[in-house]
C-alpha cells in the first residue's frame, strides 16, 4: 500500500488476516487500517503521529455508511494514511476498549453510539471523540475532510496542549471508576422505585418505554413480571402484556421469518432497525416464555418457540455455537431483503392468500414503509398487524380442505362459537401456508450478511433461553440444542484451569474473557443443569463463577471489574452495573453468586453476593431503572425465596409429574436440584451436601422445600408442592 496516496488497487491493509467479519469488511480499504496491537502503536509512536480510532460492528448500519462514504474515499484515505495511523475495532470482539472510550465520548459529546471515531495520542490517551462522521460536512455535523486536517495542523502546532487535554480527559475517566464507592442499605423502596419509573416511562397505548426510537429492553419485563408475582400489582402485569403483544404485532417482528430486528425507529414498533442480534433473541424468548408461565396464553409461548425456529435454523453452526448477528442491509440498502411490494405477494400467492395477507399485515399498493428522509411512501410493506390473531394450536400441514368441507356443513343454526372456531382455525391454517410460500420466495433473494463469530458471552444467553424453553415448553429440541452449544463452549473456547476465550471463529478460539463471559456462561449452565440436571453443567458453573472471583474480584470494595487481574486495560479498570441492551456482567453474576449460594449451601457466595450489593448500592439506590436485572437479584434477597430439592427415580411417572409442575408455574425466587433414589454415591451430594439425607417418601417421588434457611415436611404431592411454593 502507498500510505501517503491511500492508493491500493487489490492490496489488502493490516486486518487481511483477522478473524473478525467486521475488520475483513474494513481489509480492502484504501485506509491502512491496523487491528488493536503493539505495532500500530509502537508505529504511532516512532512516527509521532496521533491514532484515528474506528469502532464498529458488522451489522452496524451507520458503521457500513461511514465506510462507504469516507473509507473507500482514496482523498479521506490519503488525509488519514499520511497523518494518523489508523486502528480499526470489532466492538463485540473487544468490548473492553469500547466501553471505556465510549466513557470518552458520552463524557465529551453527551452522546455515545457507533460507528465510535476517537482520535488520541499514541500512549491511548483520547483528545476528540464522536460517533458516525459524514465525508464533507452537513446540518451540524463536521466532515472529516474538514476535521482531519485541522487536527493534524494542530498536532503539528499545538501537540502540547492537545496532550494536556488527553491527560486531563484520561484522569477524568480514571476517577470515576476508582474513587471509593458509598455504601448503603437496599430495601424493597429500591423496587418500588424501579416499578414507579417503569410505569412513569411507559407508553400506554403501544407498550415498552420512552419513546423514539424504541428497544425492547426484556429486562425491564422480567423484572416487572417479578414484581407483580411478589406484589399482586396487576398494573406491573399490565405493562409487560402490553410491551410484548405489540411488540410481536409490530415490524420489529419477522413476520414472515421470526425472530426480532434490534428496535423500532418509531413509538409504535412498526419500523425496526433490521438488523438481527443473537443476545436479542435469547432474551426476549426469556421474556416471552415466563409471560408464558405467568398468564398460560399460549401467543406467548408460541412467540417462543417462533424465536427459537428462527436461531436454529439461521443461527446455529454445524459444531453447535451460535452466531452473532445478521445485518440490517442487503444489495446496500437496509431492510431490503424483509419488504414486500404489493405486486410481489400477488405473484407469489393464491388470491385467497394474498387476500388474507395483505388484510392481517397492512399490506398496501402504495406500501406502508416510508423513506426515511423525504417522509414519501417507498412502494415497500413491512408486515404488521393492526390487531392480535386468536392463536389456535393446529397443525398447518393438515389438508385445507378438509377444513374448508366442516366449515361448509357447518350451519347457521348451531352454536355460533363452533363456527367462528372453524373459520379461525381455516384462516390460521391458511396464513401458515401462505406464510411458507413467502418465506420460501424471500429465501431466493439476496440475504444480508451474517456475522458468523461465536461469543461466549451471548451463547451463554441463547444456552439460557433454550433451556428455559425446554422447561415451560417441553420441548427435547431445545435441550438439546442448549446442551451441543455448552459442550462445545466448553471444549473449544475454555481450558483446564477455567479460563474462557472470548471469540471462536474459523476454527480459532481467541481474546482472553471478559467478566459477561463468565456471567452468562454460567448463567446458562444453571439454567442447562435445571433444565437436565446433568451435574457436570452445574460443575461447570461453579467453576467459572470461581475463576470469576479470582480473576475479576474487587478484594477492596466488593464487584467485579470487566477485566480479568491478567490482561491490559485500555485508560481505566472499570466496573459496570448498568443494565444497556444487554444486562450488564455484574447484574447476571450477582444472581449467580446468589442462586449458586443457595443450591450448594455455601455461604461465602452469598456473602460475595452481598458485597457486591453494597459495591454498587449507591448507583442502585439513585437510579434503579437503570439496572433492572440487579433490581431482580434484590427481589430475590428482600424476597423469600426457596430451594427445592426433588428425589425420587428420574424415569418415572411421579418424578416426572412433579418436576413438570414445578417448571409449568411462574415461581421467580427459587433454585431447584434433584437428586436420584436409590443411586449410591449420587453426584449432587458432592456439590451439595445439605442434600445427603434427603430421601424418597415411601417410594414415592418427594420434594423438600427450604425456606429462609428453614425446612417443610416432605412432599410427595405435587399440588401441595406448588401450591407450598406459590403461597410463600
């Protein structure tokens, strides 16, 4: 490469031999683009030269506009190579370095997104930052054609105060995250704030929070749904059925191929950003399968397992792990593949098809999908519903017209709810069928790329939600598809002394783990072990919840940091209570020290759980909407919670029963362990020990329920086990 033309003909740059489908995207830019390294900053420093930081994602859609706009451009490419050097970042691959200078630019810009353009000293120390910046400059916004240089003459001219600034940024980042934290006493008035806030921020007529743009934010849900089982506030309820009705009515649904884009960009879930997250499909599924157990309507659980179609069939790799995303655009233009004009769902179905196509999801000649800058109606339909269908489990591939005959004999004379059922169930039928042919024809057109990386981290959410699937939906599949994910975590991203890798792909395993690694691994390994109760998933948990704490701990004041005690930390070691798109590491972990306390009768882990608690009580007690999952740790603390431990012989019918009593309900603080009859030696013992003399009741299957550290009589009723459980 000419790095003082930018000029590169069919030369690849320094990210040619990455893993990450993001810096591969970026290794044909006329930018000499270098991954996060010693050489490009031991470059920057022998050269003098400032660093342009570019982080991003590959299915970020402003991140693939700033790219074609201004890093395929040879003259921004030639600004950037003579005067910088140049560092380009996967933000899931590495979101260490983006969470700390994304401190950086919220601190400096009151605003934080990607694509993230930081420019800073070659010691790491940042002076500017912003997020999408156009070529040439626009209604505000400063172009880099106008940016770059002035920051060059600068460094040129004024480098010293530029340093004096980088530092004084540095420290002011520095002192967030290591002054001494205030400590206080949480109380249920923390949940009830958070409750308060919730309802205060909700929309009434269309569900979810605030308003545009709009995210689905399933933490919020669940933690809502737990405040109502412990409270009985119906309104709590209220909001959540509200969220996920419209939600799954909504464009931010596939209607035609499930799953759930990213968010809405309007207040009425109609518009999405089309992008497909893998964590988003893993915790909204959670979402929808506990309003599942909560309210037994069956939309909900079949939203589930529509979701869960969508990950294995589109999201899972041969070897088992889970991929990361699939972007918004396709053929460069975002939401392509996902619309419908009028004409097409003509050609493609029947008229009675098409007819009920276009009534159910507004589809309109004109299209119901305006473009984003003129406001103009673009001839493209994104499917939706006005209103929520009766769901009806049939089976779509039974013989339309043996429907369409009862329907016919069916007389006017006899009960009206037999017909409307019969029309219902025709129509249901007919939408699946119709629903396939669209499917099958959008398979042929152009697919948006997928981000094929496999992260620990958001494969330990889908191994949860699958599993918890497994559980309310009975459903083998989904075991299954939970436990392949977890052995192959297990042997391919993890070594012998518990140490976890960040990223698998290609066959290489790579980036030491950070603290979500841990935290959903482990979160998903409870949830696997409930689900089978296969002891080495509940092993496993417990030893990666050990290396956490040896590795991540705060010794001085409680919490763990993002990072591990043996890796670099780009300007700060930080730690994160904050609850985002993604619940944040210390949330999931603080229930894990908690669940994982009371399942083996440890109690240092609840004491480490409590300490964390104090660590981060004073940003919990300002601002408890913003760490809703912490918020359901606290309700499992301030609640009474229970551990249950089932015996009996595994295979039979009474075990069964009662271990498919307990997974049916919406019981929220509890842990659950089995240990099996007549086995000697049995391996759960060695975990938990509390468990020893615990025995089946006159061969039958009996649970023993604790309660605030005290024990009920033995159960071999499952109705009274519950309904013990329900009435605590």
């Amino acid at each position: 490469m000419n790095e003082e033309t930018g000029e590169t003909g069919k030369q690849p740059n320094h990210l040619i031999n990455e893993k990450s489908p993001y810096l591969l995207q970026h290794a044909y830019n006329p930018v000499n683009w270098y991954p996060w390294g010693d050489k490009a900053f031991e470059k920057a420093k022998n050269e003098d030269k400032p660093i342009f930081l570019s982080i991003g994602y590959s299915t970020c859609h402003w991140c693939h506009v700033m790219e074609n706009e201004s890093f395929e451009d040879p003259e921004i490419a030639q600004i950037l190579n003579k005067n910088f050097v140049c560092i380009k970042v996967d933000r899931e691959e590495r979101p260490d370095i983006d969470s700390a200078y994304m401190d950086v630019c919220q601190a400096l810009t009151g605003r934080g997104g990607w694509p993230l353009t930081i420019i800073m000293t070659p010691d790491k120390k940042p002076f500017s930052a912003a997020t999408y910046l156009p070529k040439e400059s626009r209604f505000g916004l400063t172009g880099l054609i106008d940016l770059l240089p002035r920051i060059n003459d600068m460094w040129s001219k004024q480098k010293r105060e530029l340093v004096s600034r980088a530092e004084q940024i540095t420290s002011s980042v520095e002192e967030v995250f290591t002054k001494l934290p205030e400590t206080r006493e949480l109380s249920n008035q923390e949940l009830d704030a958070a409750y308060e806030s919730l309802l205060e921020n909700h929309d009434p007529e269309y569900g979810g929070f605030g308003n545009a743009p709009k995210f689905p934010s399933p933490h919020n849900l669940m933690f809502l749904m737990r405040y109502w089982e412990r409270t009985s506030n119906n309104k709590a309820l209220e909001m959540v059925e509200k969220t996920l009705k419209n939600m799954r009515m909504g464009g931010i649904y596939d209607h035609i191929g499930f799953g759930f884009h990213r968010y809405s960009t309007d207040r009425y879930w109609m518009v999405p950003h089309f992008e497909k997250m893998l964590y988003d499909q893993a915790l909204l599924s959670m979402a929808y399968i506990e309003a599942y157990q909560a309210t037994g309507k069956i939309e909900y659980g079949n939203t589930a397992k529509d979701v869960f179609t969508y990950v294995l069939r589109d999201l899972t790799s041969k070897e088992g792990g889970f991929y990361s995303a699939v972007d918004a655009d396709s053929e460069g233009v975002e939401g392509k593949f996902y619309t419908w004009t009028y004409d097409e769902i003509q050609k493609i179905l029947s008229k009675a098809e098409a007819n009920i196509v276009t009534n159910l999801f507004n589809i309109q000649k004109e299209g119901n999908f305006r473009d984003e800058k003129t406001g103009n109606l673009t001839g493209k339909n994104i499917p939706h519903l006005i209103e929520t269908p009766l769901y009806i489990d049939v089976e779509p591939d039974e013989e339309l017209d043996e429907f369409q005959k009862k329907l016919n004999e069916s007389h006017e004379k006899r009960d009206a709810w037999k017909r409307n059922l019969l029309k219902t169930i025709y129509s249901q039928k007919r939408l699946e069928v119709a629903r396939r042919k669209l499917f099958e024809a959008r398979e042929n057109r152009v697919h948006p790329a997928k981000d094929d990386k496999i992260l620990t981290d958001w494969n330990g959410l889908m191994i949860a939600a699958l599993s918890k699937g497994a559980q309310v939906l009975d459903d083998k599949e989904y075991a299954n598809s939970a436990r392949k994910a977890a052995d192959f975590i297990i042997k391919n991203m993890s070594d012998s002394s518990g140490q976890l890798m960040h990223r698998y792909r290609d066959g290489d395993s790579d980036i030491i783990g950070f603290i979500d690694d841990y935290a959903f691994l482990t979160w998903g390994l409870i949830e696997l072990y409930e689900t089978t109760f296969e002891v080495k998933y509940l092993e496993k948990a417990l030893e990666y919840n050990n290396y956490l704490i040896n590795h991540f701990w705060d010794d001085n004041n409680g919490g763990f940091y993002f990072t591990p005690d043996n890796e670099e930390t780009p300007i700060v070691r930080k730690k994160e209570i904050y609850d985002g798109a993604l619940p944040s590491g210390n949330s999931v972990a603080l229930m894990n020290l908690l669940r994982l306390g009371r399942m083996t009768g440890n109690s240092e882990l609840e004491k480490k759980a409590s300490d964390s608690i104090k660590s981060f009580s004073k940003s919990l007690s300002r601002n408890p909407i913003a760490s809703t999952h912490s918020m359901q740790a606290l309700d499992f603390v301030q609640g009474t919670s229970s551990e249950v431990v089932i015996t009996g012989d595994f295979q039979s019918e009474d075990t069964q029963n009662m271990i498919n009593s307990l997974k049916s309900e919406f019981i929220p603080r509890k842990v659950v362990l089995f240990k099996p009859d007549k086995v000697q030696s049995p391996e759960i013992v060695n975990i938990a020990g509390f468990t020893r003399d615990m025995n089946s009741q006159d061969g039958k299957a009996t649970a023993y329920i604790c309660q605030n550290y005290s024990c009920s009589s033995p159960k071999t009723d499952a109705d009274d086990m519950v309904k013990l459980l329900k009435n605590i």
